[in-house]
C-alpha cells in the first residue's frame, strides 16, 4: 500500500486526469487488482470504475499485478503471492513452483499471514524482513497451540472448569490454577492413604490422616505433611533399632557369660553398675537364655 503522501499525489492525478485503468474484480466482487487506486479515488471524491476478471486464474493475475511489475524483495514477492493463495486451489507446492519462489519461504509467509497478518502487511510494503515476521509468527503460532493444549488438558481432566471458562466464569489461568490444586490434593490423598495402611499394619491406633482430612478438621497439605513426619519418625527408629540388635549381637557372647553367672560376685558387680532400666533389661535377656 502506498504511504498517505503518494496516495494524495495519486489522487490529485486522478482527480485531474481521470481513472486510466479501472480497478479488476473477481465474479463475487472481490478485489483482484487496484487497493491504492481505489483509495486514492476515495481520497479524489471520483467514483472508480471496475472490470470484472473472466479468467480462472486470480493468482497469476494478482501477482502479476503487484508483484511482477515492480522491483520487490524475494519476501516482499512472497507475501504478495500467499495473499494471492487465499483465491486459488492449487497447492502450495504448485504455486511456489509456477512463480519459482521458494517453497520453504512461500510456507513461512503462509505463518506470517495466519498467525502475525499485521506484521504480514509491513513485509509486503518493505517495512520489516521476512524472516523478522517469521520469527515473531513462530513464537506466536507456539504460543496458540499451547493454548490449545492447555483448553485440551482442561476438557480431559476438568469438564466442568472448561464450561466455566467457555461461559467467562473463569479465565483459563484460573480454571488451570484450580485444576492444578484438584490434582495436587488428588496425588496427596494417595500419598497420605499409604502412610495410613502402613501405620495400621505397624498396629497404631491413632485416629487415621485420610479421614481427619475428609473431616475438614486438616486440609491435604497438612495432612500430607503429617505422613511425611510419620514416614521419617518410622525410618529414624527402624535405623535406631537396627543398630541396637546389630550392637547387642556383637556383644551377645558376654550376655550369654552373664547369663551363665549370675548368682556370682561377677555379675553382682555388673548389675550394680546399671541404671535401672538397663538393669531390667539385663535381667530379662539373662533368665530367657
């Protein structure tokens, strides 16, 4: 598109000389050929005059007008043909072919105008590189499919959140958010069941964390935690005890010489050494022997 200035310098040679040329247009009216000569009759206050295409071949046409004739980048050429495609049939392979563009840039500005078509519009007019816009459409081409990913997820695993953010009763940040939390607490519940099976097969009596937090007297995370500190309590005494019965087996010999003295002064003299609570352990190991 020609910049404000060139279209008003176009209009003054319409409004002066007349339209030359009458703008092309497809059979259901779609403008083949004359944006700025259109504009410029707008700008003129002159009604333009319009021919109709009878042909079948409107890319050949639209980039012969616009692209052909002037001396435009490989990019600029590009955009102007992918703009072209949107009233074709032929493949994008055939059309890179027909007007040797590169098949490979012929795609990337198809992205351009898919997903960046303001950026697509500055490659046509020299305003930006093609591959700036590329780039820019990647990123954005990214950023929809993992929004698309995100709805997708939601619908799998949240039916009713997706509703609400279908109805704009939640954004998608937050039905995710919310989403997220169901599935942590899920995981969690599983975590905390376990620890409950185990603590009752350890033959505890305490009232269990699954159902303290179906209560509401303690929420998942807190209930979780517990289990934790169970799990690391249970670990710290099973290591505590294996090295007792590892440290009692070491020394077993001189329980056993203990056990075979025990109305001498020897082992008169080993008990009144003992605290109590050692004593009454003494005294157990060395009777059952």
């Amino acid at each position: 598109m020609l910049d404000e200035e060139e279209l008003h310098d176009l209009a003054e040679s319409i409004k002066a000389e007349g339209l030359h040329k009458p703008l092309l247009l497809t059979p259901d009216g779609l403008l083949l050929d004359g944006r700025n000569r259109l504009a410029a009759c707008a700008i003129a206050g002159i009604e333009p005059r319009f021919t109709t295409y009878a042909g079948d071949d409107h890319v050949r046409v639209i980039f012969s007008a616009n692209a052909l004739r002037r001396n435009l980048s490989k990019g600029q050429r590009a955009v102007i043909l992918a703009i072209a495609r949107s009233v074709s049939e032929h493949s994008l392979r055939t059309q890179a072919k027909l007007h040797a563009i590169s098949l490979t840039r012929l795609s990337n500005t198809t992205t351009v105008l898919k997903y960046s078509p303001d950026l697509a519009e500055e490659v046509r007019i020299g305003a930006l590189r093609l591959d700036s816009a590329y780039e820019t459409a990647r990123r954005r081409k990214a950023e929809a499919a993992a929004l698309i990913a995100r709805h997708e997820h939601l619908r799998q695993h949240a039916p009713d959140l997706a509703d609400q953010v279908s109805e704009g009763i939640l954004s998608l940040d937050q039905a995710t958010t919310a989403l997220d939390q169901q599935l942590e607490d899920a995981r969690l519940q599983l975590l905390v069941a376990e620890m409950d099976a185990i603590r009752k097969a350890d033959g505890d009596t305490a009232p269990q964390l699954t159902q303290r937090a179906q209560q509401g007297e303690l929420t998942w995370h807190e209930a979780h935690r517990l289990a934790e500190e169970h799990r690391s309590q249970r670990q710290d005494a099973i290591h505590r005890t294996r090295q007792t019965l590892e440290q009692l087996a070491a020394h077993w010999p001189d329980v056993e010489s203990l056990a075979d003295r025990l109305n001498t002064p020897y082992a008169r003299e080993v008990l009144d050494g003992l605290t109590p609570e050692a004593r009454a352990v003494a005294t157990r190991l060395t009777t059952e022997i």
